[in-house]
C-alpha cells in the first residue's frame, strides 16, 4: 500500500505507476515484434523432406532429399506432415524463448503470445495401443 499523505505523494505514486505501465507496454510490444519475426525449420523423422515456417506458420519453403522422389504419394505426404508438424513444435519453441527475453514466462502476455502459436499447431494426440 502507498503512504499519500500530500497532492506530491499522489504525483509521485501516479509517475512511479505510469512509468511501470509504459516499461511493461514497451515489453509486450518488443515481444510481439520478436514473435513476428520468429521463423522454423522442421523434418520428418526420416529426413528426406524440411519444411520452413514464418511466424505466422504459413509454409515459406520446403526441401525435399533425393529419396523423396522413390516414395509413394501417401509416404510422401506423411514425411511432409511430419516436418510441417515438427516445424510448428519448433516454431512454438522459438516463440517462447523470444517471449522469455522480454517478459515474466508466466505473464498473461507472455501466455497470450505463445499459445496463439498453440492454437494453429496443437499437441498430437496419444496413439491408443
């Protein structure tokens, strides 16, 4: 709790708080920007194709190894949802540590930025056995 006791200690309290909002707003934009300008290289266990990522998980860029060629269609589109959803897990890992240089980890903005990466790359369910 602040002690006010005078017009000066409520000009004081209120710049000491304004001077906090702006620090914490400069922080959430920096780790906005960071986030935007994050980027992600996935492969499939196999290693014969690579997907790259922007920020916004769109795909900028696949590489495919000379075996890729040999392989029937299915396995050839299963290697390449492997890397786009192994490119979307390091996308989310890149995300966090640009958000971790910034903010609090448990912040709500922190939280907010990363899980909007979540959203369009969920966890893979459990395979029943």
């Amino acid at each position: 709790m602040i002690d006010i006791q005078s017009p000066e200690d409520a000009r004081s309290a209120i710049a000491d708080w304004k001077e906090r909002a702006d620090k914490m707003a400069a922080d959430a934009v920096a780790a906005s920007e960071a986030v935007q300008a994050v980027t992600a290289v996935g492969w499939d266990a196999n290693g014969v194709c690579a997907v790259k990522l922007d920020s916004s998980g769109a795909v900028t860029g696949v590489q495919f190894k000379p075996e890729f060629q040999r392989m029937q269609p299915h396995h050839a589109e299963r290697q390449f949802m492997q890397a786009y959803a192994s490119a979307g897990r390091v996308l989310i890992d890149n995300a966090r540590a640009a958000v971790e240089e910034r903010l609090e980890p448990g912040s709500p903005t922190a939280r907010a930025l990363v899980d909007s990466l979540k959203m369009r790359f969920p966890e893979p369910e459990a395979e029943e056995s």
